[in-house]
C-alpha cells in the first residue's frame, strides 16, 4: 500500500467461549501500529482493472448488497462530496463481495496529513477468538470476528450489563489526505498525473477488514529515534493475527514456529521468500503460493502485510493489495487471490464462493454448521452421484481429515466429528469424477 500514516491503534483482545461466544475478559493495549504506508510511485502506469461483472451488475441495478457498511463521514468529506462518493462507490465494492450479518462500521476521515502520504486504514481493535473455552488462539479484525460470530462484539444488547454500549464502536479508522492530488471519478479513467482514489480507499478498507499481519521489527529506539533493526517480533507474549497464521516460508516452515521475538524473524521477513499457504488463496494462485512482499531492509507499513509487488505489477489482476499505486492506475477489484484469501480467513464470500468448477454457493449446502457431532453435505443435482475427496483443514493448514467418500440419494454425510477441537476449519469437496471443487468455512463447536 502505499501513503499511510502512523497511528495509534486500541487493541481489544476478547476471550470468547464455543458454546454461546460470551464474553469473559477484556484488556486494553495501545499499540503503535504502522500496518500500511501507501505513497505514490513516481512511475505514471495508465492501467484501469474494472470491477468483475458479478459487483458491477450489482451496483448499477441497485441490488440488496450482501454487507451493509456504515460510514461515518467526517466535515472534511461533507465538505468535498466528489471525494464523498468516491469512498462510497469502494465501499460498495466491498459490500457486494463480502457477505455479513452484522454491519460493518467505518470511521472516515478526510483531511491535511504529511507530506506525500495518501491515507491509512486499520480495524478499530482485534478480536481475539477461542473456540474451546481456553487462551485466546487467534486475532481477527472486528468486522471479521463480528461476522464469524454474527453478533456487535461491542454490544451484547444487555440491559443489565453496565459495560454494554447500545452504539456499537466503528469496526474501521479510515483517514485520508485532503491535499494529495487525488482522481475523485469511479469510472476507472484516472488521469495520468493522479491518484484514483477509489483504489486507495479499497486498498485501505481491505487493511480494516483483516489483510494485516503483526510482523514488525525494532527500527526505533526507546526514545522513539531510528536504529537498524535486530529483532522481529510478531506478537511477544500474545497472539498471532489470521494473517500471521497463514504464513510460510520457502521451506514450509511457519512463520510462527520462529522465536518471537528474534533475530531469526527478522532474517524472515527480509528475506524475500515468505508465502501465504491458505488454500484457497493457493488455487486462485493457480496452485503457487502467493508471495508476501519481504524486503530487505524492512519498510515499515509496507513489508509484510501486502502482496509482493514484483509478482503482481501493476496491470495485474490482484495488484490491489500490493504496497504501491502508480498515477494513473485504477484497480476497482480486489482480485481473486485477495479474495481467496478473505475466504480462507473466515470471510464468506457474496452469494458466491470462489471455486475449481461452476459449482456456486447455492447449489451445495452443509449443516448443521456450526456442528458438534456430524456434518451434511448435500449435493447439486448434476453430482449426485459422484464420487469425493473430502479434505478438512485447520487454519494453519494442516490435514485433520482426508478420505474418499460416495454420494448417497444426493447426500454425504460426515459422522463421528466429536474428537475435533472446537475451532474454525475448511472444508474441501472435490469430486473424483468430473473434478468440481469447492472450499467453504466450518465451525466445530
């Protein structure tokens, strides 16, 4: 990404229990946080990626979006309505790829920022998630959380509870320079001296809704002054964001299994060679892992919570989530691999799930899910008498089941699934027959 601001980020860490997701614990931590710089290159690319035919129908048929975000907007975008509804078209990008039953609420500011910076996003507070009633296991973005758990993580809609808050806090802080020079238009013809600005706020929403990790490095001293950096630290004495989980190196090691923190991370997150092993992230990557940018040296707000610019330059279909923008370069859609990576991090995509086949999200069902004991999958009409690979995954990526099963009347049905921890899984149904696959999200209880 490329302008970005440092700000000050109030992390809410929430231990949540499987069987009713009640809140048991809250701790406040602030944390100086620079999850994206987003500066313009000095190239001008004249490049336009429209948004896929599936959100551009729509939006311009005004359809119910599958996600209702609501944005408050601060005086300095009253005041300049083109910027206004240039946020609000990306928004709206957003809102007809991601599907969630709890509005996602964003906090969007408009305004001076230093020089050459073009904005930042972040979630307003991680939401640390346990399925099993014991230490918190992974950080989410709140919107992500809320969406996974189906409930305001800030408001428990408890009369009796004194910390209730009946205005649930933003789940995004969104801020934006008033001074760069930005392209306000949505119709993807960005001048060649200006910024799109539609691009930069869905690239900064995209940080806000869980593309972040929390690899940093110790590049300043105690009194705030640059030093050369010795350590990396993911998160010392806490926990790992979903990102974080989801990230390897070239051998297939885990960033996780690092010290943390250390020299040996630090070494890691410069050294060109991380990947992101999700799943489905994997197949929208044509079966390649993607690659995460790592340079070296490290660059604050740019390393490690982006795609690697040199594998996806501008033009390319998933350059989105890269940590520079060109002038001239407008990128309305998120790309399938950035979207296959908001499934394999908890998201459930729009009426649709990205997939090997033609098989949609409607054709197949799977319940009870969340499960406990056994799982049902039901079966199109055009497979019902497949045979299937089915493969459940945890989120580090690692097999707990894979086994060759038969339909039956449409049907396959998973018993005996008491020994899984409770937990969030993917679940994979691949037919041995004609080759159609898809990956879905599944909740052990």
């Amino acid at each position: 990404m490329k302008k970005t601001i440092k700000f000050f980020i109030c992390i809410l860490i929430l231990i949540i229990t499987s069987s009713s997701f009640s809140q048991i614990d809250i701790e406040q931590k602030n944390i100086d946080w620079d999850v994206c710089k987003y500066y313009p290159t000095k190239e001008s690319n004249k490049i336009s990626i429209a948004r896929s035919e599936f959100v551009k129908n729509r939006m311009e048929n005004r359809l119910t979006p599958c996600s209702n975000f609501i944005i408050d907007f601060d005086a300095g975008f009253d005041a300049n309505p083109a910027a206004k509804a240039a946020f609000q078209f990306a928004a709206d990008i957003w809102s007809n790829q991601l599907d969630s039953p709890v509005p996602i609420r964003v906090d969007a500011n408009f305004g001076p920022l230093d020089p050459g910076v073009l904005g930042g996003a972040g979630p307003n507070g991680l939401v640390g998630l346990t399925f099993d009633g014991g230490v918190t296991a992974t950080f989410f973005a709140r919107a992500l959380a809320e969406q996974i758990l189906g409930i305001e993580t800030t408001d428990t809609n408890d009369p009796n509870d004194p910390n209730d808050d009946e205005n649930p806090s933003n789940d995004i802080i969104a801020t934006f320079s008033s001074t760069a020079n930005f392209y306000f238009g949505t119709d993807e013809n960005t001048p060649s001296n200006q910024i799109d600005f539609v691009t930069v706020v869905l690239h900064e929403l995209g940080h806000g809704l869980g593309i972040l990790g929390l690899g940093n490095v110790n590049d300043t001293d105690a009194m705030g002054d640059p030093q050369t950096p010795t350590l990396g630290f993911i998160n010392p004495g806490g926990f790992p964001s979903v990102w974080d989980e989801f990230i390897e190196n070239g051998s297939g090691t885990s960033i996780l299994d690092f010290g943390d923190p250390s020299a040996d991370l630090l070494r890691e997150f410069t050294s060109n060679d991380l990947f992101s092993n999700g799943p489905i992230t994997t197949f929208q990557n044509n079966g390649i892992l993607p690659s995460i940018y790592a340079p070296d040296p490290f660059r604050s707000g740019s390393s490690y919570s982006h795609w690697d610019e040199d594998i996806y330059p501008p033009g390319n279909l998933n350059s989105l989530m890269t940590p520079f923008v060109s002038n001239g370069e407008a990128i309305h859609d998120p790309g399938t691999v950035t979207l296959g990576f908001m499934e394999d991090m908890g998201w459930t995509l729009c009426n649709f799930t990205l997939s090997s086949s033609e098989i949609v999200i409607e054709d197949i069902a799977i319940s009870p899910n969340p499960f406990t004991e056994r799982l049902t999958i039901n079966l199109p009409s055009n497979l019902r008498n497949d045979n299937f690979n089915i493969s459940i995954t945890d989120l580090n990526g690692r097999v707990i089941i894979n086994q060759d099963m038969s339909a039956s009347n449409g049907e396959i049905t998973l018993p005996n699934l008491n020994s899984l921890k409770a937990s969030l899984y993917f679940i994979t149904v691949e037919s041995l027959d004609s080759g159609a696959s898809f990956t879905d999200k599944i909740i052990k209880r």
